[in-house]
C-alpha cells in the first residue's frame, strides 16, 4: 500500500484551542490533562478548581498535584517552549491522530490542477481566458482583483476537472456547475489509520515571515499548533474507480458526464478499451507525475525567493538585526537580547535551502498549510504557483500583487525550523 512519510511538521486542524485550562507545561513537554474526569472524581478539588479558576494568573499546572496530573492525562507531547494556547490537531473520536483522505485529496488536487495547466492545450486556455458559449465557464479575462481569485479558481476547476450535464435532453445549455460530474470524483482517498497522539505528533511554533526581495520581516504573533512529526508514517488508501472509467463509454450520455471521454484522454492518456489494472496505473502515474512537478515548482519558487543570509532568534523567531557594538553578534529586537550566536541563531535560508534540496525530484505534497487563499466552493487551491501561471497567461492579479507581499510560514520545533506540510507520497504509481 503507498505511504505517506512526513518530511516536515505538517498541522490539520480540528478547529479546537487547547488552552491553559487544558494543558500542563514542564520539562519540555506538554501534557494534555483531562479536566472533566479531573472534576467529577472529587467534589472537594473540583469546588476548589472553581474558586481558583476565575483568578488571574490561573494555572493548571500550579493548581493540579503530578499525581492529579499523571491520573488524568490524555497524552503528553514534546514542546520546546511554553505556549500561550495550542491550536489542536484533528483526532478521531477515540483521540487518534490521522491525516484526512480530504486534506491529501485537496493537496492532490493543487498538484494536478498546476501539473495540467502546465501541458494543457490552447482549446484549454483558450476556455479559461474566455470562457465557453452555452455553458457556466466564464473566462477569467475580466479577472483583475484578489477577490477575482475565488471565480478563477471556479473557471480552472470546471475547465480541467469538471463533466458536464444538461437538465434534459436536446438543451442547449451545458453546465460544468456540479461536482458529481467532476473527473477527480473517480479517485478515492481514505483517511490514515489512527495513530496515538503521543506517537506521531509535537507541538511546533509556526512563524510567519513576508518576503519582500531581501527585505524578510516576521509578522504577528508566533502561533502554536500540535503537529506531525517529521519522520512520522502512514499508509495511505488510494482508490481508482477503474470500473467505471472502463465503461466511460457507457456511463456517459446525452445529459451526463459530458466529455468524460475527452477528459479521460487528455488528462490521463485513458483512451478507451483499456483494462482496469492497465487503467489504475496510468492514473496513479499521472498522480505520481504531478507531485513530482508540483513540489519541483514551488521548490524552485522557494529556492529562487529565499535569502542567503536570514537568520533568526531560535526562541521566537524574529529575525535578527546585527548587533553593531559586536560585529558579528546578533540582537533580537523582540527578547532585547543581544550576543547571539551559535545554538541560538538559526540560519533560515541555509536551513530551508538544505530542506528543499532533501526533498528535491521526490513525489511530494504540501499539507494542512496553504500559503494562499482557499476557495470554499471548489476544491482548487489557487495556490502561489497556480496564481503565477495564470499571471503569466493572462496578467491576473498583477496589479494587486505588490499590495500583497509574499508571506512564508514556517515550524519550529526545537531542533529545527521547516517549511511547513511537506510529506511524501511513496509506492504510488509502480
Ligand atoms: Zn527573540
């Protein structure tokens, strides 16, 4: 079965904060107490939980005893440095980390979307500039803003992905509007299996930095999250629907899937009359294709945006500025500390430089954290580099792009800083 192996601290989100309500801070670790098992064993400790809760500078820590807290943890994960509140990793019901077939899906999706842009033909760039008569694909010619965003997404998701279907037949008017008719539909990725928390994740602190040329500058407040841990494992299910795109011929008609054929065809060399085994490995190859020229871009991207010289306070990471009474000395304009050097200076670039150069020419995709914005009613990413050719074609975005300055995210972990999302896809597409 093909693996997932994590390259560098990936974050999906349940949408929930541990706060310090929740967790206890010490020795480099944090432990996650369950507090309402905590407060229904003893009604005395829990009216004293109470009483003290409300009062400012409250801790679990200070108030729980290390047996109260050792009775009633959840788990326990490696943390470098005491956090305010710590933005939770999805879990199943029973508290197992997972990665989401979703989220592997969505980053699939990125990958093969730039990957068909790239080789797509002019009838295909000629659908997204002006759209297509009698059907729901505007062009994005219009598109200037950053808000115009959201409808190119639209437009390249329906002119690569997307089937079309007429209310009846003889209707003249195709839409491209339903995701039931969209091709991606035919390949199925199911959730990891669960792992103990305690097994795959940490907390790392996500920093973000705009990259303006040379000028890099750390923005607001670091952000702390439970992550995947680099080195971490897990097999990945991915299932082709080989049944039915062997009877692509079939399952299309007068109102459905319209142009599935096509679609098959151009996008995975599917011309028909195949049998399933053969079918199943030309898709899993295009995938495996896509990766590798999906993660080649934007590491190029990266590599060519990426100062030498940056480096940053280890701690918090603000970069640093030169000390000028100690040449060669860094200052930390955040701690007021000056005189840095060696296990307290990370040297950004050179470090991420030596990542993206780790997982060069590997089948990678970049999870949990998008660098740009999400369109919530498709399913394309309109990610930097997606962006970048649609500038290129058309000049999208153009004007608005120095209003809006490069911004990297990157995890901190304590033993060291990556670009963060990057896991590897293994044993797909043989
Ligand atoms: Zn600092």
């Amino acid at each position: 079965m093909p693996e997932l192996v994590v390259h560098s601290p990936v974050h999906i989100g349940s949408g929930e904060k541990l706060t310090p309500y929740d967790f206890v801070f010490g020795e480099g670790k944090l432990t996650v107490v369950n507090v309402s098992s905590f407060l229904s064993e003893s009604r005395e400790r829990a009216e004293d939980f109470y009483t003290h809760a409300s009062r400012r500078g409250f801790s679990l820590k200070d108030f729980l005893t290390g047996e109260e807290v050792s009775a009633h943890r959840r788990y326990a994960l490696r943390c470098f440095k005491e956090p305010k509140d710590v933005s939770s990793a999805i879990k199943t019901a029973h508290g197992g980390a997972y990665i989401p077939g979703s989220s592997i899906k969505g980053a699939l999706r990125t990958a093969l979307a730039c990957y068909f842009l790239s080789r797509g033909d002019d009838e295909v760039w000629e659908i997204i500039k002006n759209g297509k008569d009698n059907t729901d694909i505007r062009g994005i010619r219009r598109a200037r803003g950053r808000r115009d965003e959201k409808m190119a997404g639209e437009v390249v998701e329906k002119a690569l992905f997307r089937c079309g279907y007429k209310r009846k037949e003889g209707d003249r008017f195709t839409s491209y509007g339903d995701a039931k008719y969209d091709i991606l539909k035919l390949i199925a990725v199911r959730d990891t299996p669960p792992v103990p928390p305690e097994d795959c994740l940490e907390v790392s602190m996500i920093k973000v930095y705009s990259f303006n040329g040379a000028r890099v500058k750390a923005k607001g407040f670091e952000t702390f999250v439970e992550s995947i841990q680099p080195g971490s494992t897990f097999e990945v299910e991915m299932l082709v629907d080989t049944k039915f795109i062997a009877r692509a011929e079939e399952m299309k008609s007068e109102t459905r899937w319209i142009g599935l054929q096509d679609k098959l065809e151009s996008l995975f060399g599917i011309s028909g009359g195949e049998g399933e085994q053969v079918i199943e490995r030309k898709v899993l190859t295009v995938i495996e294709e896509a990766c590798r020229f999906f993660a080649d871009k934007v590491i190029e991207r990266e590599l060519s945006i990426l100062p030498e010289e940056l480096y940053v306070h280890s701690t918090c990471g603000t970069v640093l500025t030169e000390d000028l009474k100690n040449r060669g000395k860094n200052y930390c304009s955040k701690c007021k500390e000056g005189n840095l050097n060696g296990s307290n200076v990370i040297k950004l670039g050179e470090k991420a430089k030596e990542f993206y150069e780790s997982i060069r020419g590997k089948t990678m995709l970049r999870l949990g954290f998008s660098t740009a914005w999400y369109s919530s009613t498709v399913g394309v990413m309109l990610d930097d580099e997606l962006l970048n050719l649609l500038r290129r074609k058309f000049g999208l975005g153009k004007r608005y792009s120095s209003i809006f300055p490069k911004t990297r995210r990157f995890a901190f972990n304590g033993e060291g800083v990556y670009p963060a999302g990057w896991v590897e896809l293994r044993g797909v597409g043989r």
